[in-house]
C-alpha cells in the first residue's frame, strides 16, 4: 500500500511507496533505453498485464485475447491502488490516508511503432473517446474526486515503455496544482464575471502571433506565459469545464488538431520527448462557468534545476511568439484534418 | 532583456528570455556532457567571466588576477539584469515586467575536480560565508525583494558546467514557492502559537528514525513529506528566518553537517546528480517568528512526468525512514567535523 501524506507548510501531499520502496542500489541516473525486452503492450502478450478494464475489440472475441484496436489496463506499477478507503489520520504534525486511487494505462494501438502523432483520425479519436470513457465510469466510485489524464513520451519526459500508452489517475483529492487553477479561475471570474480562459481565448485569436492552428471547435497556441519552450495549449473554443463531457464532434476535431500539433513539433524539434496533461474541472456531473479544460503539452527540451524548485518560477529561453511561428510555418504531411 | 510575465490564473511568474532567444534548433535532447572546452571558472581564465563581484584572494593582488579561494562572478547568461527599472505594465490579460535582478555566480575553489563534497572544512565555510556576504550586499538594493541560493550539480540537475559553483538569483517579487511556505507557515503559527519548522525539529528528533546526524546547531533529516527520494533537509537547531543574519559559529557547523551530508549522499547513492536550495526569508532585515530557514537537498534520482506537472503531487519511491536508515549506516572517512 502507498501512503498520501501531506506537507504541513505548503499543503502539497506526496505519494511515498512503502510497499515496494526503491533503496540506494535501485537507481540509475541514465535509465535503460526504451524498448529492450518483451513489450507487455503488444498483441499476443495481453496476459503480461492485468486483466483489462476495457477494450475495443470491432470483430468481438474475448477479454484479454487479440483483435483490440484500444485496449485499458490497470497500471503494472500502480502510484495508488484501487481497493480500500482512505483511512484519513494524523502523526503528530502530519496528515496521512491510504493512498487510494486508480492508475490505468491506455494502450493506444496494436501497432508497437505507431506514435501517436502517426495515428489515423480515427485511430486518435478511438483513444479520445476512452478517454472519456474511463473518466465517466471511474465517476461512480464516489471515493475519487478527480481524474488526471496524462502522456509521457521519451525517457526525458518520465516514460519507462515504448509502446504508445497514455494514463490515467483518479485521486482521492482534489489536487494542489488543481485547486490553484480553480481558485485563480474562480476569483478572475468573481472580479470580472468572465471565464479567464475564454478572454485568454479571444486574447489570443486576436493577436494571432502565438497562434499555431485552429479548427472549428478548438484552437492552439503557445500561450503568452509559457513555462517551457514550446509548450502548446489546444483550448475548445466554447467554454466547457468537462473533457469527460465532451462530444463525438467535440472528440473528433481535437483529434484533428492534436494530431497536427504533434505533427509540427515532431518536425520543428526533432522528436522531442514530451508530456501532455487534460486539465479538467474535478469529477462532478456539472459545468462550471469559471473553468475551461484545456489541454497542455509540454516538449522537454530544457531541466528544472534549483532555481526552479526554490522559486516555481520556470525560465524560458523561447519566446512564444516564436515558437508559435516555427511551429505555424513548418511544412508537414500527412495531418488528415 | 528578459521579461518576467505573469500567468493570470495561477499568478505564477516566469522569466522569458526575449533577447537571445533559442529557437528550433537550439535544444538537444541529451546535452554535451560537462567538462568539455576551456573552463571559464579555473585560475588563469579570469577574463573569460565578467568582472568580479567579490573574491577572497588571502595573499592580496589585483581584482580578476590569480591568488583567490573564492570568487564570485556575474552569471555570463544571466536570466536576468542588474540593470534597469521594473516598468510594470498590463498587455490585455496579462502583467508584464522587466526582467531585473542579479544573477551571480559563486566560484567555490580554485580547483576544477574538488566538489562541494571534498572542500576542507575553512573551504566550505568560506563558501557559506561567501553565500552570507552576496545576499546581504544585495539586500542594499531596494529592488529586490527575495535572494535565492542554489547549486546544481550534474547534467540531469541543470548545470552546463563542471567546475564547482553555487549561483544566487536576487529577485524584484517574492517567488510562489516562498509565498506559499511563508502563508503556511503563517497560518500554523497563527493557529498554535509556534514555528512550524520548529515543531517539525522536534518531532524529529524525537522520532530518530529519520535523522542522519546532528551536531551543536543542525539536524540533518529526510522529511516526513519527502517529494523525492533521499531528500534532505538541513535545520538551524535555533529559530532564524534569515540565512543571511547567520554567525560565523553558525557557518561552521552548517558547512559540518553539509559536508558530511554530502559524503553520505555520495557513498550511498554512487554520485547521484543533485539540487540544493537555500531557503530563506524575504531580503529584509527583521526576523519573522513563523518561518526557519533551512536548506534542501534532493539528489536527481528519478524524472519528474505527467503525473507531478498536472497535479503538483510528487510520487516517491523511498520511504524517508528508509533512505535515513541508508545515509546514517553508510561508512564515510574524510568527514573532518
């Protein structure tokens, strides 16, 4: 079991592993490349991983055989598990709960090489929609309070698998960077009776200079204060706080332009690694005015040294502008939207 | 110039660089390994760095000439100026300033292959005092409202140089991540009356099991609430807000207990990259009765993903009892305190 315990100062809780802790001798500092041994992920070794959750399997057959296009999985390794209750107590100074939680992997393809900016627009729209599936169906168990959906590509950006898989994390907690988002958003909009993202939105539209593609129901960009070099936001352009909510259409234009995305920055950078995170409001069946989920992705081309664990502030030696640009301007192919 | 810019949902600052600006090209995924070229910090290359700041040169000579233990340069890339005023202003959305402040470099010894680690026990000492004698000049500017001290040690920790070097970053705005330590520990002291971190030093040491050693006025420990595996924290016995108000007594044990921390770091984790971060009250000269100074050490031994950047949780796979246990047990020779 991995306990959650929580930082008397800041707030912030921490996942510590006291089941399968790591000792001194279980760390490299340049981990082993990716793709050595047997894939779990790939068809035929379906019994490598748990049991799955959910599947797409068009010509049918059974659980855990061949013949998926998308297949969910409960996460190997999990950071939380998903049987028992928190358990909320204190320790002298300090608050913990059993850490409580669901840790799934979406095995985007059967195809072990096929990278998500390779996906055709179906394909793409298939892992959206799971997306949303899982997120819905994890909504019923009224322990968990949000649900992370995140995607770690390269070694640099935290991935341990080659194969083409996204995760998903529902937490017994709202989560700190969470809340800040929320608060900030609620205030903005009690001074201004505004969504601060649908401003940033129109903000953004109109300047145009950090604007990388839109769609008809979203645009992308690189925002004005962008942490990281390259960082790309795709914001719905109608004001839906809900991912889970969203619409086949919905679903299948941010294909269309996350696929594009992905695309460029593949071709302006090399192939980077990179991270993207679904920012959505918390699990709960209702919209919230203040709040607009978005997606953020992130290329990790630069390291978060001291300065920026002393300060949460993140120097970035990119401008937007011109990474929107280079990103605008590269020649691609084989976007289908 | 740099700008600093202000994410309106947050409130988060980051620094942009928009006068060398790094396009597409300029990123590498896995950067040249350190120690390469002509090092800028060793003797005889004074003239590769700007002018010096400060110097502790025991046999006297000129300013940027040989003979000097210590050195303290402005940062050749600095993420901001000295120059200059702060010209607030808004842009629709967002708030803009100038990106004004110091960025200086400490040049710990002479000698390119002596870490931090391997100082004699004057050395280190000198390299505090020097920490002491930087932020309380900076002080003098009325511009700068926080002095941040830090080192990063190793490609993965974010240094682009080998040769042994802390940096100090003084800033105009206290950061985030100070803000949100100061109000939690406001609201503790509030609450009981007592110092958080004081409370947490006790706690400590009464439950043993995660300290690694002490001495007259330090405790050296892995927190309850460790973000990352082998975190360390180093806690002043006696309640100071302000590092920079510290005695010359003070100095030495400090530079005691790091370097026998520093040692154990080293013998237990093979080496590992790492961080520390100095932190320390906003650049005043008052002591606040709710916040301690204390330094943080985290060796870079696992890869920040998805999962922390979407919810500001970290997940750490080394249980502090057990990474205490690992840096107390570890036999070390050369520890001179």
């Amino acid at each position: 079991m991995s306990e959650l315990c929580r930082d008397p100062i800041t707030g912030r809780w921490n996942i510590i592993d006291t089941d399968e802790p790591t000792g001194p001798g279980g760390f490299q500092v340049e981990p082993e490349p990716l793709g050595g041994g047997t894939c779990p992920f790939c068809p035929g070794h379906e019994h490598l991983t748990p049991p799955e959750i959910y599947a797409v399997r068009p010509g049918g057959g059974p659980a855990n055989g061949a013949g998926w296009q998308l297949r969910v999985v409960p996460n190997k390794f999990p950071a939380l598990r998903i049987e028992g209750d928190l358990s909320r107590r204190g320790l002298g100074l300090f608050d913990l709960s059993n850490g409580v939680g669901a840790h799934e992997v979406i095995i985007e393809s059967p195809d072990h090489r096929k990278h998500m900016a390779d996906l055709a627009h179906e394909d793409l729209s298939r892992v959206l929609s799971g997306f949303t599936v899982r997120s819905l169906d994890l909504r019923g168990d009224r322990r968990f309070k949000y649900t992370l959906i995140f995607k770690n590509v390269g070694l640099q950006a935290g991935a341990s698998l080659e194969h083409p898989h996204s995760q998903l994390i529902a937490l017994p907690i709202v989560p700190k960077r969470v809340r800040e988002e929320l608060m900030g958003a609620g205030h903005y909009f009690d001074f201004r009776g505004r969504c601060v993202f649908c401003d940033m939105l129109h903000q953004e539209l109109g300047d145009e200079e950090r604007v990388i593609v839109e769609n008809k129901r979203f645009l992308a960009f690189c925002p004005f204060v962008s942490s990281f070099p390259f960082e790309v936001w795709i914001l719905p352009k109608a004001h839906h706080s809900d991912f889970a909510a969203s619409s086949k259409e919905d679903l299948n234009d941010l294909a269309r332009i996350l696929k594009e995305v992905l695309l460029r920055v593949r071709l302006t950078l090399a192939d980077p690694p990179y991270n993207f995170i679904i920012h959505s409001g918390p699990s709960e069946p209702r919209e919230r005015e203040e709040y607009h989920w978005h997606l953020e992705f992130m290329p990790r081309l630069t390291r978060v040294a001291g300065f920026e664990w002393g300060t949460g502030f993140y120097i970035n030696p990119t401008p937007p502008e011109l990474a929107a640009k280079a990103l605008r301007e590269v020649t691609i192919s084989g976007a289908d939207g």
